[in-house]
C-alpha cells in the first residue's frame, strides 16, 4: 500500500470510523461509543421519516386552508358539514399519520438497534482492523451519485419537462365523462371555465366538444410518449455507455493483482450489468419519481375543487403506503445486492469451464462444474425471487390500501350526489382522479424501491471506480521516447503476500543490448522478474532502473512501450492475423505487417490460408496450432521494434519442427535488443551471452559462463 492509500485510510479511520479506534491521539485506551453511534443515526433516520409526514401534514393543511379563502362554497359546506364528516376525516387523518408515525419510528430504531448490535460484533479488538462504514457511507454514496449526474444535469431536465407534459393530459382525459354525463344526457350548463368556448351549447355541440377533448388527448399522449421514449433513451444510452468507458479505463488501470484475486467475470459484469444503474436511478427512476409526485399534488389540488372531503378521505391512506416503503426498501436492496453477487459468480464459473473445455472433459469433470453452476445460480435465482415476493406483497398491502380508500370515496360520493351537492358527472370525475391519484402515490412507492437496485449496482462499480492501482504513476513521471536498454535490479525483494518473498534481494545489471538467460526450478521466480520489469508489479523493497532511471520515475505507457512481450501462453484476439500482428502497432501499414510475419517465419503458413492475413483466428487463436500462435505472437514483437525483448519461455510447447522455426526467427527478432529470456529448454538459451540463475527467490549473480550452465542442463530442460 502506498503512502497515499495510507493517508487515505488514515483519514477515512479518523472522518468515518473514528469512533471505533482504540485510543485517542494520545495514545490513552478508550472504548468505542456504541450507543451514542447508533443512537444518532437512528435519530437521524426517525428525523426523515419525521419530516416526511410533517410535510405532508403541512401541505394538506396549506390546501384546506387555500380552498377554504377562495371558495365560498366551501365555507358553507365546512360549517354544514363539520360534526358530520370533517370530525371523522380529521380524527381519521391526524390518527392514521399518528399511527404511522409512531410505528415508522419503532421499526427504524428496532433497525438501528440490530445494526448497533451488529457493529459491537465487528469492532475490532486491534488497531489494525478496518473499521466498518455507517451513515457517512450512505452520505458519501448520494453526493457521489450526483456527482455522477452532474454531467447530464441538462439532459435529465429536459426528459423531466418532457415528463411533465403528461400532466395536463392526465387532467383532461376525464373531462370528457364529465360533459357527457352532465350536459349530454343530463341537463346541466357547461361548466364555467368551458364557457369561454359557448356561452350556450347545444347537446350535440357538447358531444363533439367531448369527442374531440378525448381524441385530442390520446393523440397528444402518444406524441408524448414518442418523444419521451425517443429522448429518454438517447440520454439515458450515452449515460450508460459513459459508465462503461469510464469503468472499462479504470479496470485496465488496475493491477494484475486485482483481476487475478477478482477474475476477469466479475469486471465483466460490473461492466455490462451494474454500469446501466447510474440511467436507471437518474432517468428511470428519479424522472418518474419527481413527475409522480407532481402529478399527486395537481391531482389533489383539482379534486379537492370538485369535492374538498372526498379529496381529503382519499388522502388518508397515503401515511401507510409512505410506511409500507419504509419497511421494504432496504429489504428489496439487499436481495438485489446478494442477488448480482451470486450471478456474477455463476457466470464466472460458466466462462472458466466454457474456456478450459479441454481440462474439464480431460478430468470427466462435466458434471461437478454444472453442479457448482446450478448451486451458483440457484443462490442467485433464490435472492431473485425474495425480492420478487417482497415486491408483491408490498404491492398486494399497497392494493388493499387503495382500495379501502377508494371504497370509502365512493361511499362518501353517492352520499353527496344522493344529497345532491354533487353532480353525477363531478362523481365519475372524482372516482377517475382518485383512481389516478392512487397510481402516482403507488408509483412513488415504487420507484423508491426500484432506486434500491439501481443503487445496488451502483455500489459495485463505485467499488471498482474506488480501487487504487498498485503501479500508480508518479505525478512528476518524466518522458520516455526509446531507452538505450540498460538494467539494473538493485537488492531486489517482491511478496506477493506479507512475509512470503518471491524474490529475495536479487541484485544483477544487464547491460544494453546483452542478451541474458534466466533459469530455474519451476516457482523459483523467474517470471517474477519479467512482470517487475514491466511494472505489472512495483518491488516491495529495493529499485529496478532502466538506463539509470528508477522505473517508477517514468510515465507507465512510456515505459511498457519500451518492452515487446512474448509469452508462453500466447494471446491472440478473436480477430484476423493481420489485425492480431496489428496490436503491437495499430498504424503500422499493411506491408509492415507482411515484413514482421516474414521476420517471424509466418508468412508462408498465414499465406496458405484460404483468408490469408484476413482469416479470423477464433477465440484466444484456437483455430491456429501453437506453433503458428507462437510465430503470430512473434510477428507481433517485430513489429512493435521495442528496445527491449522479454521472452518467457516461447518453445516450451512446441515441438521440433516449430521450435527450430521460432528459435530460428528468435534469433533476428534478438539483434540489437536487450534481450531477457526465460527459459527451461537449453535450445532456447543458446545464443545468450549472461545466465542468471534464480532458485528459491535467490540468485547467485549473473554468469558469462554460458557454455558450462548448458552443459549441466539437461537436453531439454533446466
């Protein structure tokens, strides 16, 4: 861990987990303030959901108030009608939001107890234990979020402003059922904000009036619909494909280490799966969210015109569903937490056997690793349905609520029109926008439960967008256009885990253009060396240099660009030749690229091809043999014409015939190179002119002896 990830820690210990730390700055033992941790943020949450409801007491107060000034009706109504219904509705109200209240209170102290609980069972008994995050970490992530979305701030209002226009075609669409019902078959006058249009109207004018309303409205809820599809999609699309680059760069900025202990499956699926949940939360979720509760609040407004006590009845029961999101918002988002852990599992272990089919059917292995799949995917599919059945039952008490309250409206309503201070119209009207009230109050709800797995995928790639590389580059790191190829390992120590050295003060200079021969028991190191040169690694103790130049002091690419690699395990993408030799060098010219197969012995073979350079090579160059992916992998280094070579055992797979041909174009791809070949087989190391000899993560020094070194080796191996 370098200094700043140190700091950082540091800073994170004393910011977020302060209180967990054993003593004070003085050193003086303290104990952790358990309770008054879990205290304070169970307060904080029973603040929120206090807030919620005193907002919303206020708001229905505040349109009481308004209807009660500007309506003269509603005066008399309020004073006729008081000891008969308002009582009740009050009583109603203010005992429900009370109820709700208190019990939103118990459950999240109850929650806050359980977590405090959880927490004095994780504190750490040493210092050197990692505290665990609480409420800054749910601060953190919204301020991240935003940050996120700040770069579509104007995207996100238009697609709001385009949501908004659904609005007022939601207010108009039930005006129709109105006029037809009142002044079509019954007998009474437009209403006064439609007399603009007539003063007198007859029944049919009225019914085409009606007619051309609904039409008029379903057209213009389509065209919407078409431009909110249209723009929301091209938004929310660049969105998510931001997130991918953004997660894609920072993947292969991490270390080797990182995708060996992670797995390349697991990067994959943050990047195909979790990197949609930054669109997900601020176009698919918020958008409808905030448009929702516009909606709600317009929908109030006109039905407590058209009827102040219905409007105040169908109010009633919003406290409970507000409670119902309480109580199934963090359950819905830890079953989709654990649910995206599991399948990224599964599919893991799907690609490690798809990908070594030949092993897995070698060993008759078919049938254990479908079991592991099932088992991974059973976990996943089980979390799966946890939150499907968390989601229905909250829909279920969420139907059941609205119902009773649109019972209760319906009750209350013939009453009225029964008493005549309703019309029939205005009735249907009310039942329409309180049934349309429901759908944006459910919405609400919903959405928030949906933004639990937005954020769910959003914590996983943030984790990933939060690793440090462990090769990070030195912000002063100088240029480097061609090295002249010197190298110097100065006491040299690498672990891989603490107290483990690989490689154990190794201390040895390569002159440039030498060309050195490393051997050695199979886990003695060797490798070791080849990735610290590259900085795939930086040494735990002691510095690397290339021409006198501590590699950690150069900028990286600069740096690997000094390097042409060939592997053992050749890599080849799923592409053509030409575009595999291309790699090294995307610019380079077709020609050269003929000139480096020729160079490497693949011309002819790639040449006898049906496609030639264009024939695709399979997935990892399967479709080629491993000499000719070995030749290919050649090609690739003369292209790249790098002042460096490493080869890490480049024939040990092949046979004869193919490794007489790559030795043979080893040795030109070798001249005027500092040239570092690991290497079991003394074939390969004939035409070094140093050895150095590793054993254990020791080595005795570099040897001009080469002669004498290959004597004492076998044949073949080392």
């Amino acid at each position: 861990m370098g200094k700043s990830a140190r700091a950082k820690k540091r800073r994170d210990q004393k910011g977020v987990g302060a209180i967990f730390s054993p003593s004070d700055e003085s050193g003086n033992a303290r104990k952790p303030p358990r309770a008054a941790t879990g205290k304070k943020a169970g307060t904080k949450s029973s603040m929120n959901f206090t807030y919620i409801q005193t907002l919303f007491i206020i708001f229905l107060l505040f349109l009481l108030f308004f209807a009660y000034e500007n309506d003269p009706n509603f005066k008399t109504d309020f004073k006729d009608t008081f000891s008969y219904y308002f009582s009740p509705i009050v009583l109603i109200a203010i005992g429900s939001a009370g109820l709700t209240l208190s019990i939103g209170w118990l459950i999240v102290n109850l929650r806050q107890d359980r977590k405090r609980m959880a927490v004095g069972s994780l504190i750490p008994q040493q210092s050197s234990a990692k505290p665990p995050q609480l409420e800054t970490h749910k601060q953190g992530m919204l301020r991240r979020v935003l940050s996120d979305l700040r770069p579509y701030w104007r995207s996100i209002v238009v697609a709001w402003i385009i949501s908004l226009s659904t609005i007022p075609i939601t207010l108009i669409t039930p005006l129709p059922i109105k006029l037809l019902v009142d002044s079509v078959i019954g007998s009474q006058p437009l209403p006064g904000y439609l007399t603009v249009l007539a003063q007198t109207a007859s029944r049919d004018y009225v019914l085409w009036l009606a007619i051309g309303i609904l039409l008029g409205s379903a057209v213009l809820a389509y065209l919407q619909n078409l431009v909110n599809i249209w723009f929301v999609n091209k938004a929310g699309n660049r969105m998510t494909l931001d997130v991918r680059a953004r997660l894609f760069r920072q993947m292969q900025r991490l270390s080797i280490a990182y995708h060996d202990s992670k797995g390349t499956l697991d990067s994959a699926y943050r990047t195909l799966n979790d990197a949609p949940a930054l669109r997900s939360f601020g176009i698919d979720s918020i958008i409808p969210l905030l448009t929702s509760v516009l909606t709600l609040a317009a929908m109030i407004v006109v039905t407590l015109f058209l009827d102040w006590q219905l409007a105040l009845i169908s109010l009633v029961v919003s406290p409970f569903m507000f409670l119902l999101t309480l109580v199934f918002r963090p359950r819905i988002r830890k079953g989709w937490r654990k649910f995206k852990t599991s399948e990224s599992a599964a599919m893991a272990v799907a690609q490690e056997s798809l990908g070594a089919s030949r092993v897995v059917k070698a060993f008759g292995q078919e049938e254990r690793r479908n079991e592991q799949l099932v088992s991974h995917y059973n976990q996943s599919l089980s979390a799966q349905l946890k939150v499907y059945v968390d989601s229905a039952v909250y829909n279920l008490l969420v139907g059941v609520i609205t119902s009773i309250g649109l019972a209760a409206v319906l009750y209350i309503g013939i009453r009225h029109v029964q008493a005549n201070t309703l019309s029939l119209g205005a009735l249907l009207v009310v039942n329409y926008y309180v049934t349309q009230l429901y759908s944006p109050l459910k919405n609400v709800g919903q959405k928030i439960l949906d933004i639990q797995l937005s954020l769910a995928g959003i914590e996983r790639y943030h984790s990933v967008l939060d690793e440090t590389p462990d090769v990070p580059e030195s912000p002063n790191a100088r240029p480097l256009a061609r090295a002249k190829g010197k190298i110097v390992f100065q006491r040299v120590t690498f672990e891989y885990t603490n107290g483990h050295p690989v490689l154990d003060n190794v201390s040895f200079e390569l002159p440039a253009g030498s060309r050195l021969g490393v051997v050695g028991p199979t886990g003695s190191g060797k490798t070791t060396l080849s990735s610290l040169l590259v900085r795939f690694f930086d040494p735990t103790l002691g510095v690397i240099s290339l021409d006198d130049v501590d590699l950690r002091d150069y900028k990286l690419a600069d740096l690997r660009n000094q390097f042409a690699v060939v592997l053992q395990d050749t890599v080849l993408f799923s592409t053509s030749i030409a575009e595999n030799i291309r790699f090294a060098r995307p610019e380079a010219s077709i020609e050269e690229v003929f000139a480096a197969a020729r160079d490497a012995n693949a011309h002819d073979f790639i040449t006898s091809l049906p496609n030639g350079y264009d024939t695709l090579v399979g997935e990892r160059g399967m479709k080629l043999s491993g000499g000719e992916r070995q030749r290919v992998s050649l090609a690739r280094a003369f292209l790249k014409n790098a002042p460096v070579l490493i080869l890490d055992e480049p024939t040990s797979a092949l046979d004869i015939h193919s490794e007489t041909l790559v030795l043979d174009a080893i040795e030109r791809l070798m001249k005027g190179r500092t040239t570092m070949m690991i290497a079991h087989r003394a074939s390969a190391l004939r035409n070094c002119d140093m050895i150095l000899r590793i054993e254990n993560g020791k080595t005795g020094g570099v040897t001009d002896e080469v002669a004498s070194v290959l004597k004492s080796m076998t044949p073949t191996h080392a």
